[in-house]
C-alpha cells in the first residue's frame, strides 16, 4: 500500500484544483508511488512505496515530470535525506538548507535539455 504521509485524499483534491498535477505510477492497477508538479515547475511531493524504492519507480515519476514541465528547469524543496535520490535523478543543490513551518529542506533544481 502506498503511503502518501499526512495527505489525505481531500487535500490531494484541493491541490489539484490549484495549477497542479498528480502522477500516480501503478504496478497491476495498485498505486506505488505518486508525485506532485506545482504550476508545471516545482515538485511538492514524491512519494515510492518502500518496498519498491530503488527500482525505477521514483525516476519514472521524475521523467514524466520532466516531460509535463512548462519551464527548463525543474525545483524541489527535497528533504535531507531525499538529497542523494534526487542527485541521482538530475538534480543539483540550489542554494543552502533552509528551513520552513518547521521542515528543514534543500533547495535542489534539475535543468531540462
């Protein structure tokens, strides 16, 4: 089962009201991961199903993010110990850890060819 946090489906459905998309990747019709695009530039959320992380799922999700982007490059605001998944995913730190409504986070931006 997917675990999508302390995001319920209401917010998931508030969000997608605002300029937002939700990339859901299946496996046999059964959700594994999910990611949010904020206004085709920012990702706000990646989530993998943890006994399927490190099997492409997480890239997957990046790629078809990559693909909906309406800008050339990609930001996420990715949490300390996402920093190295997304290095493998193309991203690059974009300034200093910084900290926000008590979440500590690393700028990161991906440039799109």
């Amino acid at each position: 089962m997917l675990d999508f946090g302390t995001i319920s489906p209401a917010a998931i459905a508030a969000r997608l009201a605002e300029d937002n998309q939700v990339l859901v990747a299946e496996i046999a019709g059964k959700p594994v991961g999910m990611l949010e695009l904020k206004a085709g530039r920012h990702i706000a959320m990646l989530f993998v199903t943890p006994s399927l992380q490190n099997q492409g799922v997480g890239k997957a999700l990046i790629n078809a993010a990559f693909e909906l982007a309406t800008e050339q490059s990609v930001t996420v605001s990715a949490s300390l110990p996402s920093v190295g998944a997304y290095q493998k995913y193309g991203f690059e730190l974009a300034g200093k850890v910084a900290e926000s409504d008590g979440l500590v986070y690393q700028p990161m931006e991906a440039s799109l060819p």
